[in-house]
C-alpha cells in the first residue's frame, strides 16, 4: 500500500513539474517569509517544484526593503505570503498594497498559521470576504484527529468544496485556524472543515466558547476577480514543509496550479457573427428578424499547450436592456487547439444598440466575458412587406372588392332598370 501511494505521489509530482503558466503570463514569483517564525529551509522542496513549472522565484525576509510596484507597475505575477507577524511585509507591503496588487491581476497565496496572521494579511484577505480566525484558535476535531490532542484533523475527498480545483485529499493531514466566509460571489470555497470539527482558542479548555462550529468553517479558500487574478488563503503552513510535501503532494500541487494560473485557465478565441448565408455585418447591417449566426471558441491550458474546451453549459445573450434571447450555444467543429461554438438565431423585431454577449463564469475556471456590441436598424421604407403579404389585411381587400363589386352591379342595374321603364312609358 505504501509503494503505492508512493508510486502516486511521483506521478503527480512528475506531471507538475511539466506543467507550466501560459506564455502570456510573467513567471515572477515573489516569497515573503519572517525569519522569527519560518525556516525558508524547510519549505526548499515545494520552491523546488514551483521554478520546475517555469516560476521564477525570488525569497526575500519580511523585514527587507522590498515593493510590489516601481513607478505604477507590477514587479511581479505571483506573491506568496509565508506566516508573518509584522504589520507590514518588507518596505511598502500592506493590505491595501496586496489589493492594488490583486486588482492589477497579480496572484497572491497566502499561508498562515493560528501563531501568526500579519495585520496587512488580515486587511488584504478580510476584503476579499475571506475572515480567517484570531490567533491561537485552532480547529480542533474529537472523531477524525490523528494526534492525542486532537488538534491534527485527518480529511477526505468530502471536504472538498470545489472538485475543478482539488482531486484529491485523501492521506493529507491538516493543523491550523480556519476562516468563515462572506457571501461574495467571486468568492472560490476550496476545502470544507469537517461536521464534527469545531474552532476554539488554544489557551482555553471551554468548548462552549467556539468560534466556528463543523461546516460553516473553511480550511482553505480562494478568490478569482473579474480580471481572472486569483488568491488563496491557506491557515495550515505545514501543508507545504519539507516533511509533508511528499503526504500532500497532490493537495499542494492542486492548489499552486490553480493560484499560480497553470490548472482551470480558459480564453475566448475567434468570435465572430454574420448573416446566414454568410454575408457580414460590414457588408449588410443588421436589421430587424435577419437570420444571423454567432460562432465563438473556447481554449483550455493544458499546462503545455492550449488545448479545445468542451462544456455544455455555455450560453449567449443578444441584450438591448435586458436579454432578448438567452441560448445555449452547440458545439460546431474541433479544431487542433480549439473548440468551435454557434447559435443562430433570427434577431428581435426591436431596432437599437445590442449586443451580443458571452459571459461564462463558472467557480474555479477563468472568466469569460467577450461582448460585440452592434447596431440593429429598422426596416427601410421600401423593406416593408406589402398590403397583400399581410394576412390581416386580406379580411380589408375583400371588403374593398366586394364593396366595389356590388357597387357596379348596382350601376348596371340602375342604368339598365332606368330604360326598360322609360320604353313602357312611350308605347303607352
């Protein structure tokens, strides 16, 4: 069973370590860590197998004279917070820095433990919705510990709150805070604290004074903004320590993947519409119930190539003020590093400014919000259909002839009547 896991293990080490960001992204990867509190020795095996996957890492102590920006620009793609207990990380490291830095579309991963949880840490994750617990509290579990005071919590694949992101958390053992979580959307649960766990100080014996109590506590959370930047909060940093990386291998590898942007990375590619016949909009504007057709491929990064991604739950909106159509759109062709979506559709008898909008968001895959916005005019005076092409009209035309056909019988027998009757006059 050992040789086993064993064999596992180094599968899944092998497979990170051929994976790599796409060539779009910067490699730059920046660690902080408090030489008090960490030994940057002891985490040298999982630095290993992040520049293995092409990060460029560069470990600076908390205390060092280190920024996020120079002169307005990011100096890094990916910052990994060690526990700390500063208020603020090297030079100019604080919370409000660490958000700049998110909502610029940098990474960030941050790791603390119940000892120590640094005030800019604390500011930057509680805005992301993230609230880890105070320190010295623990979660603290009486069914599933694997230690004698039950402070080490064993976990399974049921506290996996998000399967894109997590495989597997089978053998990975956890001891560390936990953290609620607001109930914003962009927010990414990644691992659920276990029913019988609950959360409590480590320097009281009370249980009735708990802070957070079985599922509505989370060990491990992340975030994805709408700029496809994504964080990470981890209250456990022995996850990541020379003596448990191999136990936790997968664990790990899944969540530096997914935070550094090598795993659940999709992108839009050739949006295009026309006419059905295949006449573009360049060459005839849209106008009011034309047939047009709207066709969009999804790419997925592989950890080496861009690769066709297949989902059925894909849905387009053509929208004035609000949506007009909603339709799911079909697979059409598969190409080498593509798939190829469509919907046709007959346009709304509404003119205006629409657009048409793919918005995919689903929790641990990059967005995707590709919009074309376009103008839809109405008929043109000579495009409107004649009165004989109008059903409703034919109830008018008939009454038209008919009153026309009777008028001229009357006519005829007005004028005929009229003479039969002047010709008895004269022969009497």
């Amino acid at each position: 069973m050992k040789l086993l896991q064993t064999l596992c293990s180094f599968v899944v080490v092998a497979v990170a370590l051929a994976a790599h960001p796409p060539p779009s992204l910067s490699t730059k990867t920046l660690v902080v860590f408090d030489p008090k509190l960490v030994t940057i020795a002891d985490y040298s095996s999982w630095i290993q197998q992040l520049e293995s996957t092409g990060l460029e890492v560069v470990v600076t102590e908390s205390t060092a004279d280190v920024s996020l920006f120079s002169n307005g620009a990011r100096q890094f793609q990916n910052v990994i917070v060690l526990p700390a207990k500063q208020r603020t990380l090297g030079s100019d490291i604080t919370g409000a820095s660490l958000l700049n830095f998110f909502n610029d579309g940098g990474d960030v991963l941050v790791i603390t433990s119940p000892e120590a949880v640094s005030e800019s840490v604390r500011t930057f994750v509680n805005e992301l919705g993230i609230f880890p617990s105070p320190k010295q509290h623990s979660i603290v579990d009486h069914f599933k510990f694997a230690s004698e005071d039950h402070n080490v919590i064993k976990l399974s694949n049921d506290n996996i709150a998000n399967k894109a992101v997590l495989s597997s958390t089978e053998h990975v053992t956890y001891q560390g805070s936990a953290a609620l979580l607001s109930n914003n959307p962009l927010i990414v649960p990644l691992l659920q604290a276990p029913t019988t766990s609950y959360t409590k100080s480590s320097k009281e014996d009370d249980t009735s004074a708990t802070w957070a109590i079985g599922k509505q506590a989370y060990l491990a959370a992340g975030l994805q903004g709408l700029n496809n930047a994504r964080a990470v909060w981890i209250g456990d940093e022995k996850l990541f320590t020379n003596s448990q990386i191999k136990q936790n291998s997968g664990f790990v590898n899944d969540i530096s993947q997914w935070v550094f942007q090598i795993k659940n990375v999709i992108r839009a590619t050739s949006v295009s519409h026309s006419h059905v016949d295949g006449t573009t909009y360049e060459e005839t504007p849209y106008k009011i119930k034309d047939e047009v057709q709207y066709t969009i491929g999804f790419q997925q990064w592989d950890g080496s190539n861009w690769v066709p991604f297949f989902a059925d739950d894909i849905q387009f909106e053509v929208k004035l003020l609000d949506p007009y159509h909603r339709l799911n759109l079909t697979l059409l062709e598969t190409t080498d590093d593509s798939a190829i979506y469509q919907a046709t559709f007959p346009l709304p008898d509404k003119h205006g400014v629409f657009s048409f909008h793919t918005d995919y968001k689903r929790p641990g895959l990059s967005f995707v919000d590709e919009k074309v916005i376009l103008s839809i005019r109405h008929l043109a005076n000579d495009e409107y259909p004649r009165s004989w092409e109008i059903t409703n009209s034919w109830v008018y035309i008939t009454s038209a002839i008919v009153v026309f056909i009777g008028w001229f019988v009357f006519l005829l027998a007005f004028i005929y009547g009229k003479d039969s009757k002047d010709e008895s006059k004269k022969e009497k």
